[in-house]
C-alpha cells in the first residue's frame, strides 16, 4: 500500500521511460552483451527488456521481486553504483510489481531449465517453470493499471516514446560493446552492433549523415602521458565524439553526455560544448555529440534530483573549461 501510495505521488516510478531505464541497468548489471527493448503504445501497454546476462536462479526468483531485494548491496557504498540504482536500492522490480503486471523469466547459463515469475498489483505469484534462452526476459504489462488516475502519470504515447528512446539511446551510446536494441509496436527503432566502436553505435542510432560528419574528441590534461592520470587534476578526460557544425538539429536532444560512465545531464556540459562551436553553429541549430567526461569521484554530486540524470560538480569551472577546450581542440585539429 504505501509503494503504490508512493508510486500514486509519482515519487518512484515517473513513466514507462523511468521503468525502461531500470530494467536495462539491471540488465547491464548482469553482464549483457545483448539488450532487446521492445515497448508498446510507447510504453504504457507494454514493456519487455530481454538479456543474455546472468540470469537469475529459480530459488532466488521470488527474492528478486521483495521488497528490499538486491544482490549488489555491497557495491551501493560505490558511487558509481550509487548512482545506477538511485532512488531504488533494491526496490525497481518491487515498485514495479506493485503498479503492474511484472513477470520475471530467467534461467542462468549453466542451469537445465528456466523459470518465472509474476507479480500483478503487488500480489507475488507461484514460481513456475519455464522455457526460456539463457538470460533474463522481464516483461511489465499495463503500467499503473491499478494506481488511481492512471491517465494522470501518461502523457501521449508519442510523448512517452520518446523518452523511452532518449533513455534507450543513452545507454546504447554508453556501452558500445553490448548490441542494445529498441522496437516500438514491432518496428525496429535501432539496433546497435556490440562491436565496441563507438562510431558504429552512432551509426546505428543516429543514421548514416550523423555517423559520417562525427569528430573525434580526446583531451587530457596537461602533463598526462597516453592514458594516464594527474593527480589532483579536476578533469581527468574527455573523450567522444561531435558532429560537423552543419550537421545539426533544431534541438539539444542530441547532447549526449557521461560522467565516469553514467549517463547524467548536466547544463554545464551543454553549455561548454555549445561554447566551443563559438560562431559556427546556425542561429537555433544544435550538433550531436556524445561526451565521456572523468571526474574523480567524490566531485560529482548525482542528488540532485534522485530520480533525473541531473548531476552538479564541485569544480564546475574547471569542468567547462576541460569540455569546452576538448571539443575546441577536435574542431580545430578537423581543420575548422
Ligand atoms: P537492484 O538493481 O537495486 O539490486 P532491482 O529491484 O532492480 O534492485 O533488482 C533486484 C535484483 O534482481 C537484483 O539485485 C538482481 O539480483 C536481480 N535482477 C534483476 N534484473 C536482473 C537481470 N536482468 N539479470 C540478472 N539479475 C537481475
Ligand atoms: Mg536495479
């Protein structure tokens, strides 16, 4: 009762878009190299996010779906877990269970048979079981169906997409090396290789234009040798790429950026990457860009609003000077 009190405030879990981003972290948890999202009615009628990661053993099944269930409560005091499981802490396939109908399909690789598990409105099922590839398949059906004014948390389907897309987009760009895709009423959205290459994820997601007029960023800081650290410095990297200045969008939707790997959004590195195109962006147009930046890791603060991508830094000066002179320095070396 008090979860879906909760849920009701919309405390926990937002929208479709929210529910899409812990289920693909629990599936990059697990070791994925393959991540298939498929949403229906952009996510308000259906949900499905299947790995070949881990799985989950039948016995533990049931554990998963508790209240306070995690098996990574050792890595929480890690910031960098920290910030995945924000605002959950074990508490995703609950919250989930309780405003939905949550099945959980898992069999580990090295188990002879899989099983599942649902959860509607709260009430925990029997553990059957179930023919299934090796992985984990959770699937969340008629999202708030049984939360009072369920129109109220879902804006258009068109509107719910795309958040699900920017939240897929994010972790597919993230995480090169794992084939993430994404499906919108059976029809493929993008489907990345897992090849690793950057450029290729770019290709997939953003199209063949985009993928071509893309530029390579990679700044340290002074006095840092091929790949290493200077202590103390406030940026310790910045890495990605930026598209050509006339390759761009009425929109700054395609500022992509990552803090020691997470996907966050900060104003200040919009602000500095923006800065660095100085007079050569077209009034109102915007480039792509997908940015790594490293921070070490007590400068970053991911509480500013526990269930949004915002972080704050420390050194914020510090941190707009790096990405406006790594991107500066890519156009430049372009020749522009
Ligand atoms: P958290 O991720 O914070 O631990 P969740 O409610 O998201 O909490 O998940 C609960 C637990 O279920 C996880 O700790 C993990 O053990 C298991 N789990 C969830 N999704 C997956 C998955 N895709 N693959 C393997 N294990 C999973
Ligand atoms: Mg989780």
């Amino acid at each position: 009762e008090r979860t879906v009190q909760r849920i009701a405030a919309g405390e926990v879990v937002e929208r479709p878009a929210s529910v899409v981003k812990e289920l693909v972290e629990n599936s990059l948890d697990a070791g994925a190299s393959r991540v298939a999202v498929s949403v229906e009615a952009g996510g308000t009628e259906g949900i499905r996010v299947r790995d070949d990661g881990v799985g989950i053993p039948d016995d533990q099944l049931e554990a998963a779906v508790a209240e306070h269930a995690t098996s990574k409560i050792g890595d929480i005091e890690d910031l960098d877990r920290g910030v995945a499981t924000l605002g959950f802490r074990g508490e995703a396939l609950y919250t989930v269970g309780a405003v939905s109908r949550l099945t959980v399909r898992s069999r580990p690789p090295d188990a002879q048979a899989g099983a599942e598990i649902t959860v509607a409105g709260g009430d925990v099922g029997e553990v059957r079981p179930a023919g299934c590839p090796a992985g984990t398949t959770v699937e969340v059906d008629d999202l708030f169906y049984n939360t009072p004014a369920r129109e109220k948390f879902l804006k258009r389907t068109a509107t719910e997409f795309d958040h699900v897309n920017t939240v897929v987009t994010g972790y597919a760009l993230a995480n090169p090396d794992v084939a993430v895709s994404l499906e919108h009423d059976g029809r493929e959205t993008f489907a990345t290789e897992g090849n690793g290459d950057l450029r290729s994820a770019v290709l997939a997601v953003y199209g063949r234009e985009v993928a071509e007029s893309m530029i390579d960023v990679a700044w340290t800081p002074d006095g840092a040798e091929a790949g290493g650290v200077v202590d103390d410095a406030p940026v310790q990297r910045v890495t990605g790429l930026v598209s050509h200045p006339e390759t761009t969008r009425s929109t700054r939707e395609y500022l992509s950026t990552y803090v020691n790997g997470r996907y966050v959004t900060a104003s200040a590195l919009r602000e500095a990457t923006l800065a660095a195109y100085g007079g050569q962006l077209a009034p109102d147009r915007y480039p792509f860009a997908v940015l790594f930046v490293e921070v070490p890791a007590g400068d970053v603060d991911v509480n500013v609003h526990p269930r949004k991508l915002e972080v704050r830094f420390d050194e914020e000066p510090a941190v707009r000077d790096a990405v406006e002179s790594a991107v500066e320095e890519a156009l430049l070396d372009y020749g522009l």
